[in-house]
C-alpha cells in the first residue's frame, strides 16, 4: 500500500517521447529495467567509489556501492508508504555520470571543462540517461519518467537549471522533489559513511582505534564488545556497522514520519511545495553523521596513500582530455561522428562537451589502457 503523498502513475508527469503503458510492469519498474540495461550501468562496476578497481576485489566500486543505496532506500521507502519502484530507479541511476577514479576525475575533468561550462557528476548522470544512452528506436536516451529525472538531478547550479527544462525548474522556483528523491539522497550518505568505514578498515587506511574518536561509531563499538567480549576484529567491526545503519535508518523513519505528519502534506503536489525536505534525520543523528563525514575526509579521502593514487588520477584525466581537445583525430571513430556534429555547430564548448562525455564514460582501467596507448611508446597496441 502505498501513501497519498508518494510518487504514483496515476500522477506522474510522465516521459518526455509518450510512449504506451507498460502491459505488465509500472512506470517505474519499466524505468529500473531500463536502468539495468543500459551500458554506463554496467561500467559502474569498473569505476572507484575509494579505492581504484584494480586496488583490491572486495572494495566497493560504484556498482555495489549503488546496490546498496537501492537496498537501503528500499527498505525505507516500503516502512514510510513510498514508491519502491522509483526509489530504487533512481538509486540505481544516480552515479551514472560518474567519471573514472571518483571524485579526483571529476575534480580533473571539471577543471579542465572550466572555459567551457565546467563538469559535474550529477548533471553528467542525467545527461546519460537523457542522450548518451543510445540504442532505442524512438527516442533518444532511455526516454524515463519525470520523477526518475528529478530524482537523478540532486543538486544543481542555477545556470545550469536554466538551460534543463522541467527537471531544472525546481532549482529556480526552490521547491523540494519528490519523497522518494529526498530519500535516496540520504540513502546515498548512509551507504557511502558505513561501506566507507569497512573499506578504510580493511584497507589498513585507519583503524579501530581512530574510529573509536568518532562518537556514532564508540558507542555501537563498546556495545558489541561489552556483549561479545572475545569477538575478533573482522566480527567486531561488521557487527558495529550493521548497528550503525540501523540506527540511521530507524532514526531516518522516526523522524522523517514525524515530519509527514507534521507538514500534514497529502498528494506529492504538497510535498513539492514545502519550503524544506521531510525526510531528514534527526537533528542529534545529523550532527553524528556529520562528524563521520569529517573524519572520513580527514583519514581516509585525504590520506596519504589515497593521495597518492589521486594525483595519478588527475594526471591521466587532463592528459587524455588535452589529447583530444587538442586533435579530435585521435577519438575513436563514433566519437569523431559526434565531434565532427558539434563542429559544424562551430561551437567550441560542442565540441568539448563531446570530449567531456567521452572521458567520462571511461572506466578506470579503460583510462589507464587508453592512456598508456595514447603516451607510451612501448605499447603497440593503437
Ligand atoms: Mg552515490
């Protein structure tokens, strides 16, 4: 069963190319199908969360780290009345434009798209689903519903909204999304502050010892070892984490309920009309989780190691994209057809736009190939 304030078919603002409804699935599970199918889906698997693909197999990459948002917005979505479909559409979706090595490629590959409009993930992951996804019939992109879009389009620099449509336009009027899209950019936080915790620790990065700094993390630490006093660290550490969670989510359902309520919203209209989001955490939990957020950046995003790799990262980004900015010979035929398009445009930011996308998409290991082709002499590969 679902709420009156939840996402529904019924009110969806629909797909921009109309199409006739799904016989046998809804909307929305038409639009995870989609998701699913789709190439940049399966280079999630091959693209850093943390720690680079080829550092270690049991790290997260951006395939499992957005399984397991879905997992977790699910959960949520199902106790609070909302739209399980789209929640978990948008979760799948929302780090599709993700480039190689994490936040070092963005950070790279925005500095170099700076004369040209610059570059941001999260915009990147709604122009894949819009135009890069390329292989229906009708319509370009995956042709999804409104409130997948919205979902996938987090945040947002007003000049950029400008130029977005329907999904930009909240970012003007300063109006809220959906439940569902409010949901799964918390689940997002979650996911990440606690995988995180389990990648750092495996990776010797940062210890137990330094966790036990952070409050959230001491207090379910001291509970478990006070329970089981002879646990070994592997156990320790698991049990913390999956406590840690619970509580995020129970507090995120506690206090996003009490919210609902409170703000008395009916239809998904009152939800985008409030001047704030409803699903929050408390305001204790979100002080908690903030300081987790800070002691990840200081010990383990900033660590020397992880450092290290990102300043490799930054290299190969700006060496591929000055390559091709430079000589639009060197792209590989397909992107030669859209490069040579956006020339005719004359529109120097086309064309490197063209380029932007083309990086993007890599892979991390597609990157180090490609670089090594592109600047090693050795290589004999083309
Ligand atoms: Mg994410």
């Amino acid at each position: 069963m679902i709420a009156s304030y939840a996402a529904s078919v019924e009110t969806s603002r629909g797909r921009q190319y109309v199409e006739p409804s799904p016989t046998y699935r809804t909307e929305y599970q038409r639009d995870r199908d989609r998701i699913i199918h789709s190439t940049g889906f399966r280079r999630l698997e091959y693209k850093t969360q943390v720690f680079v693909n080829h550092e270690g197999d049991l790290y997260r990459t951006r395939l499992t780290h957005s399984i397991e948002v879905a997992q977790i917005a699910r959960s949520i979505a199902r106790t609070l009345g909302l739209n399980e479909d789209l929640t978990e559409a948008i979760a799948l979706a929302h780090d599709l434009g993700h480039t190689p090595f994490g936040h070092a490629g963005q950070d790279a590959l925005n500095a170099c798209m700076k004369p040209y409009g610059g570059f941001e993930h999260n915009l990147q992951s709604l122009r894949v689903v819009d135009h890069l996804e390329n292989k229906y019939a009708e319509f370009q992109g995956l042709n999804l519903t409104f409130e997948t879009r919205e979902g996938v389009l987090k945040h947002c620099a007003l000049k950029n909204a400008q130029m977005l449509g329907d999904v930009g336009q909240r970012f003007i009027d300063k109006t809220q999304p959906s439940l569902e899209a409010q949901l799964t950019n918390i689940a997002d936080q979650v996911a990440y502050n606690n995988h995180d915790i389990d990648d750092g620790i495996r990776s010797g990065l940062i210890s137990i010892e330094q966790l036990r700094e952070v409050r959230l993390f001491a207090e379910y630490y001291d509970q478990v070892k006070w329970k089981y006093p002879d646990l070994d660290d592997n156990k320790s550490v698991h049990e913390t984490i999956r406590q840690m969670i619970g509580s995020q989510v129970t507090d995120l359902i506690q206090t996003s309920q009490q919210n609902i309520t409170a703000a008395g919203v009916v239809t998904i209209d009152d939800v985008r009309a409030q001047n704030e989001t409803l699903i929050r955490f408390s305001d204790e939990m979100f002080a908690q989780s903030r300081l987790m957020k800070k002691f990840l950046r200081e010990n383990l995003y900033f660590h020397h190691q992880v450092y290290r790799m990102t300043r490799k990262a930054h290299q190969i980004t700006e060496a591929l994209f000055d390559a091709f900015i430079n000589d639009a010979k060197l792209l590989p035929p397909e992107h030669q057809a859209y490069a040579s398009k956006a020339k005719k445009s004359e529109s120097e930011a086309d064309y490197a736009r063209v380029v932007a996308d083309y990086v993007a998409g890599m892979t991390d290991r597609f990157a180090i190939k490609e670089y090594d082709r592109l600047f090693n002499m050795s290589n004999q590969l083309l």
